[in-house]
C-alpha cells in the first residue's frame, strides 16, 4: 500500500459505518466513505462533537448538516499549504491519501540531474502541481474547470511557487494532450487523475473504463526521449490498482523500459492503528 502517513494538519481518527472522523487542523468533520463498510464502536468523544457534518440524501447527493467552521481555512504539508472549503458531494478541495504520491514525486524530481518539465492532468486544485513546483520541476497544469484552477493558483501562491514555475490552463484535457503531441511539446513527467463519470462541452459522455486505455495511450506520445515518471490515479471502483498498472505497463515500459508499481492509497487510521483503502495508483519510473 502506498500510504500518506506524514501528515500533521490532517488525521485520520476513526472510520465506522460509512463515515470517516477526520482533522483537519483544528477542525473536526465527518464524511462518509463508501469503503466503510465495517461497523465500529465509536469511542472516540469527538464523534459527537465535530465542527461539520456532511450526510449523504436519500435522492442523491447530500448536503452539510451541521457548518460551525469558516468558509476556508488552510492546512499545511511539509513545505506546501493548501486552501480547505466545505464543498458539495463531501469534499473538502483536497485529497490526503495523494500525499504519498506528491512524496514519491518530490523524491524522483530532486535526484535528477536536469530541470523537469511534468504534465498534470486534470489537476483539480493543484496539490500535485504544487509538489513538483517545490521540488524543482516546470509544471503545467491543466483542468477543464475555471473555478477548481482559480483554486490551484490561489494554492500555489500560498505554498510560495513562483509565477514562472507553473502554468495554469483550463481546457479539455484530452484535447490539450492532441494538440501537445502535434506541437511536438514533450515531458518528462505526467500526472493522471481522471474523473470516473463526466461530460465534455458539448455533452459528450465520459465514462474512465471506456477510455482509460486510450487516454494512456495518448499521454505516451508527450513524454521526452528519457521521462522520469508517470503517475495513473484512480477513484474508480471497478478499476484495481493492478489494471491501472497493466495499463502503464503496456503503454510505456515497451518504449522506455523501466518498471511500473501499482497499489492502493491509504491513510493510517488512528483509532485501530489499520490503513483505510482511498482508491488506486500506479506509477511507471524510469530505472537507470
């Protein structure tokens, strides 16, 4: 398992019956997960003592129930800071479990040898980016929301990245990738965080089991000569950590060789000492 467990700002304290006790800095919430699905006894008094609570509809979707913390308020990793709000569909605008990845990330960017340029691919607000600006690397960011890339600027100017070493763009990611791959543009670094279920501009269906593949396939022709990473996320139930990594594995390592690494995120849960499953990775690196 690929686990986030440097964490200050952010704890995971329990998990039970569909809902994760978290903090965040000094904030108490409550979330539900769909992988809890064990029951707990819930001992732990903050359980009834959070600052928010987001409970999930009979209808669909949910909203937060219970709202005593501000609009925003920020938490820090390491050397990063990182924007919260309360937002529709549970989230909080960031994504702990990933913290593993911005660390292996960090790793591979400071022990080359040259100046990286990495893609980040619907990039939301920006956590990845954020990583490897600080550890030395030109990102480009791109998503196809104006209001999630307002975030990642506003999270990059926090963490301190220079407006030289991260350039914003929304678009459609695909679309972007195409238009890279005739403009000869090249990295040395990608990131893919797609969406499981979602709509292009004009209505078009996307749905990540029917286009993963290809996806993949197409991000292969923007990589340098000798990249150094790619990064495939997923938060999509039916797709394992192994078919992410087959995926890469057949894309990539023919090409460039290297070796691809696939497992599941986790957090480390503070009341029972066990890790909460939080979706998929896989990572091909270059072997020297």
């Amino acid at each position: 398992m690929f686990t986030a467990d440097n964490w200050k700002d952010y704890e995971l304290i329990d998990a039970s019956d569909g809902e994760r006790l978290e903090r965040w800095n000094e904030y108490i919430l409550i979330r539900p997960d769909p992988q809890i699905i064990w029951s707990g006894e819930r001992k732990n008094p903050l359980w009834s003592k959070a600052d928010g609570i987001y409970r999930r509809s009979h209808d669909g979707g949910g909203e937060w129930i219970k709202k005593d913390i501000p609009d925003e308020w920020t938490v820090r990793y390491r050397d990063m800071e990182f924007i919260l709000s309360p937002m529709g569909f549970k989230h909080t605008g960031l994504f702990p479990e990933q913290a593993a990845n911005w660390d292996y990330m960090q790793s591979v960017i400071k022990n080359s040898d040259r100046k990286i340029k990495v893609l980040n691919l619907f990039a939301y607000t920006g956590a990845a980016s954020v990583a490897a600006a600080k550890a030395g690397a030109f990102v480009c960011h791109v998503d196809a929301s104006k209001g999630m890339t307002a975030r990642a600027k506003q999270n990059a100017v926090k963490s301190g990245c220079g407006e030289d070493t991260i350039r914003f763009i929304v678009d459609d990611c695909i679309k972007f990738v195409e238009r890279e791959a005739r403009r000869n543009s090249f990295y040395d670094g990608i990131i893919l965080d797609p969406p499981s279920f979602g709509r292009g501009p004009k209505g078009e269906k996307w749905v990540l089991e029917e286009h993963i593949d290809e996806l993949v396939g197409k991000i292969a022709g923007v990589l340098s000569e000798k990249p150094l990473f790619v990064i495939l996320n997923s938060y999509t139930a039916g797709l394992s950590p192994s078919v992410c990594g087959y995926i890469l594995s057949k894309t990539v390592c023919p090409r460039f060789g290297g070796k691809v690494e696939s497992d599941e995120l986790g957090l480390p849960v503070k009341e029972t000492g066990l890790y909460l499953p939080c979706g998929s990775a896989a990572r091909w690196t270059l072997t020297l």
